[in-house]
C-alpha cells in the first residue's frame, strides 16, 4: 500500500513550528506495512489544501494529515475534504455534547460556540476518539482510499495513533510483525559503510536503511513477518553479516546512547569513569549524568575552558600536570594522556578520560582538533578527532566522539 502524509500549518512553512509528526507518521507507517511515497507541508489555504487532498487521493491508497483541526476560521483541513469528495459539513451533536464536557472537566462551563465547528462531519467519515483535546480526528473512506486527519499537538496524535489509526491500518495491511533493529556506528563515514555494505541493501524484507545522524551513521534492519520469531530469524543473520564486516564501528544498538553504553560495559567490567574536560565544556559529564544508574560508575568532572583563558589557566596546568605539562602544549597527544591519568588520580576512577580544548592554530590542518586520552590500568590510549563546525554544533559531536571512542576502546579491550 502507498501512503501520503500532509502537515498542514503555516506556521511550518513560515519556520514557526518544526514538523516532527510527519517523521513520527513515516516510521509507524512504515512499521504498519504502508510505503510512504510522498510526504508534504501545506499552509491554511483552502484552495491548496483541496489540491493537496485531489492529488493525494488519485496516487495513495493511506492518506494522514496533522494539523488544521482547530476551532478557529482558518482551520480548514474537514473543509478542505468535504470539498474535494463533494460532501455538505454538518454537525453532530453528540460531538458538540462531549466537547461541551470537555470544557467543563477542565472548569469551564460555556463552550465558546466557535468550537461547534470541531463537530463537522461528512458522510463518509466517523469520528476518531481523542481523549487529549477537543478535536476529534476523522477516518473517510473514499473508493479505495482511507484519509486520517488527527489535529497537531503530537502528544493528542500518539495516542489516537496507538489506539485507533495503527490498528486500523495494520489490519488493512495484514503486515503481522514488524521487527526493528538499529545499530549505530562510529569512526567511518556513510559512503565508507555504504562500499563495504553494498551488497546488502535493496532488498524489501529484511530491508537494510542507512541514515547519517549527529550522533553517527545508523543501520537500521526491518522485517516483516507472520510472528516475532519468523521477525526475527529474518533479522539475526543480516545482522550477524553486517556485525562480521564492521566489527568494533559499530558501537551499540536500539535505544543506547553513547552515554549509556559505555555505563554498561563499565559496570560488566566493575569500573568507574572520571573525567577532566578541557574541550566540551561539561557537555559529557552532562550526558554522563543524565544516565539513570551513573552514580555506581561516574566519579566526578573537573571542567576548565579553552587554554587561552587566563582564568582557566591554573586549573588546565593543574590538569596537565603542571606549567611543565602546560608549556608542552595544552593541545596534544602528551597533554591528553596526562589528562587522563590526572582524571584516575585526582577523581579515584579506574578509567580516565582526558579531552583537550579544540586548536585554534592557524594551520587548517590542526584547526579545531581535539585529542582524548584514555587511561587505566590495563592500558593507555589517545585518539585524535577535529571539530571545526559552531560551538552550538561542534561540542554535542565533539562530546559524542569522546564517548563512542571510550565505549569503542573498552570493546576492543584496549583500555
């Protein structure tokens, strides 16, 4: 089955709203059986609108929208819709009864009459349930095609999708299981992947995606079958390929993040982490932190801004070990690694991590590098990675290397 998703709104087009419903619908379809082959904004013109829906309906067979279901004049999607299949709006009154009650739930006794309009309904649609608003969806039916409108708030469209719309269209689909597998990759680039992978994608079930992301190059593997185990048995051995040809680039799967991952192999390792950070700004002890058990394996982050700070300046040297360890260079192999030794001795961690500030030397070569030392017992490590991209930018990824490298290290039984 193809399928179409409209977000309607002109505050999308004008940059007011970022649309994540249309991404949140392209997954669950997906995951639904429906091939998504077009997906579009649409501002709050009536005349558009119906184009859209025309268009739409001559080329989907699944049509979703969000947006445009409010109770103001230039909420014009039913509009749109009765328009397009020659259907008179009218209301229902059982709908104007429980919006009514709506209102009084939340203290307010007189419905203003403008939301009457919410109650519209044509011929060919029933209601759709939305117990987070006052605006009911609608599902159409209409010589072979199905139109969902679900209104925009994306907490009201989740629950209307998980209780009606999903069922609904995995029952159209007869799609049974869908397995998802996500494994994430740090240290090649998608074109590298993509060479090495090649002859694994194209395939409909299992299908094998590839996606660049700020936190690195994801694989995701879905398969469709009749029970979870058939799911699965489709997804192991493409997996199990996939982790043969990459080996440790792939650094965790599903829902881990960086952070999470490496909590993990530090407690299978009964280990702790300490950090000394002279390149992130704090940003990994943040993500660190934000891990639900870090307390059983993070010990503490000493942070100091860039080295040409003279108010950083005593503290980097006391995180290089001295003037001596400053003079050498606060951007360098020699400073990393004695970064990350400081980080086991000064915060009584069996890992330590150690991260430059980024270079602003002259040479393009060496602008915006960073070096992070890893340090344990069993072994000493310092990767090299450059960031040259704005602050806001550089020091989410540059934080997310730090970690992937540690998690990559420990896997490797490197450190």
């Amino acid at each position: 089955m193809n399928g179409e998703i409209i977000a309607i709104g002109r505050e999308l087009l004008m940059g007011e709203l970022v649309d994540t419903n249309t991404a949140y619908f392209a997954q669950e379809l997906a995951n639904a059986g429906v091939t998504v082959r077009w997906a579009s904004q649409v501002g709050d013109d009536i005349e558009h609108l119906h184009e859209a829906f025309e268009r739409a309906l001559d080329r989907s067979d699944v049509i979703i929208t969000s947006g445009g279901l409010g109770p103001t004049s230039d909420d014009l999607t039913r509009e749109a819709v009765a328009s397009v299949l020659g259907e008179e709006l009218t209301v229902d009154r059982d709908m104007v009864s429980w919006i009514e009650g709506v209102f009084k739930e939340r203290g307010i006794t007189e419905m203003p009459r403008t939301n009457i309009k919410q109650a519209n309904i044509i011929p060919s649609a029933s209601f759709l349930p939305n117990p987070g608003g006052t605006a009911p969806g609608w599902w159409v039916k209409n010589n072979g095609s199905d139109i969902f409108l679900t209104p925009g708030p994306p907490r009201e469209i989740k629950r209307m999708w998980n209780d009606h719309i999903g069922p609904a269209i995995r029952q159209m689909t007869g799609s049974g299981v869908v397995h998802t597998r996500i494994l994430r990759t740090a240290g090649m680039t998608e074109g590298g992947i993509d060479e090495v992978l090649s002859d694994l994608f194209g395939q409909e079930n299992p299908y094998l995606g590839i996606y660049a992301h700020t936190n690195g190059i994801e694989l995701r593997i879905i398969a469709r079958a009749a029970t979870d185990d058939d799911a699965l048995a489709m997804t192991e051995p493409l997996e199990a390929e996939i982790r043969r040809r990459l080996g440790p680039t792939i650094w965790g799967a599903d829902n881990d993040s960086a952070a999470s991952r490496l909590g993990d192999l530090l407690v299978g390792s009964s280990m702790t982490v300490g950090v000394v950070d002279s390149g992130t700004g704090g940003t990994v002890a943040s993500m660190l932190s934000h891990v639900p058990d870090h307390a059983r394996w993070f010990r503490g982050s000493m942070v100091t801004g860039p080295g040409g700070s003279p108010l950083a300046t005593p503290l980097l040297e006391s995180m290089l070990g001295g003037p001596a360890g400053r003079t050498a260079g606060a951007v360098s192999e020699a400073a990393a690694h004695q970064m990350a030794v400081n980080a086991r001795q000064l915060l009584g961690a069996d890992l330590g991590i150690g991260i430059t500030p980024p270079s602003a030397d002259d040479d393009e070569q060496m602008k915006g590098t960073i070096f992070v030392g890893l340090s344990s017992p069993d072994g000493e490590k310092v990767v090299r990675g450059r960031f040259y991209q704005s602050a806001d930018r550089a020091l989410p990824r540059a934080a997310m290397f730090v970690l992937t490298e540690a998690t990559r290290a420990l896997m490797a039984d490197e450190v």
